[in-house]
C-alpha cells in the first residue's frame, strides 16, 4: 500500500461519497441477521425450518443471517411473522456531539 496503513486507507474510503451510508446498512443488516439468527436458534429452529415458515430458501436465511443481504421490509416482516415477533421501524432525532 505504499507507505499507508490501515487508518488512513479506512480514513480516505470512507470519505468517499456515499462510503459511511453504505457502511451503515451493512452494519445494520448485520445487526438484523444477528437478531434473527438469535431468535431462531432460540427455538431450536433450524435455517431450513424458518425459510420453510417464511416462505424462503435456506440460503436466503443464511445469507440473511450473516449481514449478507440488505433486507427489504417485506422479507422482514416475513421473516418477523415466522418468529412470532413485531418489525418496528422508528426515527429517532440524533443527540448533537458535545
């Protein structure tokens, strides 16, 4: 990388235009993938069993599950009946930095 580490590279990507939007959705799918995957295993469900109960292949529930995919809201509110759960999608204001 000619002389530049890790930091600065990360620095100049994610100062690239729409960099730290697309961070965020993969950030936020990966949370989601983690809470569904949680909420299966809870069950004692298998991938095949809640792609069987939401209408949906066992790859996409395993695509889903490890952030792969940006989920539209109608595959989570499939996903969100089949665990028995609500979708809630909420704006909150941002506390200004100090």
């Amino acid at each position: 990388m000619s002389g530049m580490d890790y930091r600065e590279l990360r620095s100049r990507r994610m100062a690239e235009p729409g960099a730290a939007e697309a961070y965020e959705a993969t950030r936020i799918a990966y949370e989601l993938g983690k809470t569904v995957r949680a909420m299966r295993e809870e069950r004692g469900w298998s991938q095949s069993d809640l792609a069987a109960r939401a209408a949906m292949t066992q790859s996409a529930v395993a695509r889903f599950e490890a952030g792969g995919t940006v989920p539209t809201i109608p595959v989570l509110e499939r996903l969100a009946r089949a665990l028995d759960a609500d979708v809630e999608v909420r704006l909150t204001p941002r506390v200004p930095a100090a």
